[in-house]
C-alpha cells in the first residue's frame, strides 16, 4: 500500500512534502556532524530535494534512494544535470556529476551500495512511514551504513490522535528506541514549525515540533 501510495503522489504531483528551498535544519547543522571533507553522504527516500544539490555544493558525494522514477528524473531536470542511467538488478542508478539516485525500494540496497558512505541525512523519509514501516526502515538502515557513520535526522512532533500522517509524528521515545541500541543518540534542538500540509489545518493542528538529532553509529 505504502508503495502504490507514493507512486500516485508522484504520478498526480500531490507533492506538497517537498520544500522549495533548502532545508533550514540542514544548513544550521549539518557542520555538527563533523564530517571529512568531500565524503559521500546518504539521503534516504530523496525525492528530488533539493537539499542534495546543496550537499553536493559542500564537496560531498551524494547517494540517494527514491521509489519514485518521476521523482529522480525531476531532480536533476531541474538541476540541469546530465545524467546517466544503468540498470543494477533490481535498482537503476541515475549517476550525475556529484550527485547519484538509486531508483527503486529502498529495502534493496545493501551495505555493498553504501561502503563508502560516512553520513546520512534523514528530513523526510522516517517521518514519512507508519510505525511498523518505521522499525524495519530504521533496522535496515542501520544493517546496510558502516560503523561510525553519522546521522542527521530531523523528525516532527505533534497530536496524532488528530490528525494522520504521513508526515508522522515520531517522538524523542520511538528515535531512542528505534536506533539507541546501535547508536549515540544526542538531541541538537527544536523549534515550533507551521509549515504543514493543509490537512492538518483543516483538522485544527496548525503546529508541530520539528526535532533535529544526532546519531552516530557505534562502531
């Protein structure tokens, strides 16, 4: 369900998780992480963000996953970006210049795919699954990026009970559960955010709490 979900959002462009400009969260403290120069970086369920573009700026290589094909080619469409496209069995690469999109589930990549990676930005893809989704997203995750690899995830925070996601609420409890075990979890900040879909204001929820961590994967 989630699957042919997204597809037809894509399909009918009902994008509106999509931000217009680079993520705020992303430019703040992103240097908090501490990061090699020129390492590549991993973006979960990427979309065509444009916070990609900005990490590629940064000199780092960019390794994104995206179900949706509309989506990846949207990117670098958008980007002016030539690309090329392979076939990988069940995945198809979209290499461009410093930034590269496996299109397909993200549950088929393997640790092989991201070796290399040293950090992973997460703005959008936990918060967009429901809580099963959740655990098997965050298990895998945390199965296929190398050891000390660092995480910038950025969640929100709001009364489900009013209203459903996607985006999901997912507190500070379900974070430390879902990736304490295998990571340093540290909580960078918070902030009230108002920039929501229109459901949720039609359901009376006109804020959230956006919630930026820090993870580090023990070695």
């Amino acid at each position: 369900m989630q699957r042919e979900f997204w597809l037809d959002r894509w399909r009918k462009q009902e994008i509106g998780f999509h931000q217009p400009e680079v993520n705020p969260w992303l430019t703040n403290w992103w240097p908090r992480l501490d990061l090699p120069a020129g390492c590549s970086v991993f973006v979960p369920l990427c979309g065509k963000s444009l916070d990609m573009g900005w990490l590629a700026d940064q000199g780092h290589q960019v390794i994104g996953v995206e179900l949706a094909e509309a989506a990846v080619r949207g990117f670098y469409d958008e980007a002016q970006c030539p690309f090329r496209m392979e076939w990988q069995r069940h995945l198809q690469l979209f290499s461009g210049d410093r930034v590269s999109i496996y299109c397909g589930d993200f549950m088929n990549l393997t640790a092989l795919h991201l070796s290399e990676v040293a950090a992973v930005y997460d703005r959008a893809a936990l918060i967009a699954l429901p809580p099963k989704m959740r655990e098997h997203y965050a298990d895998h995750l945390l199965r296929i990026i190398p050891d000390g690899c660092r995480v910038l995830l950025v969640t929100l925070e709001y009364d489900q009970r009013r209203v459903s996601g996607p985006p999901h609420s997912v507190a500070e409890a379900e974070v430390r559960a879902l990736f304490g075990g295998r990571c340093e979890v540290e909580r960078l900040c918070s902030r009230v955010s108002r920039a929501l879909p229109p459901k949720f204001l039609d359901s009376g929820v006109d804020e959230a709490l956006e919630v930026a961590y820090r993870l580090t994967k023990h070695s």
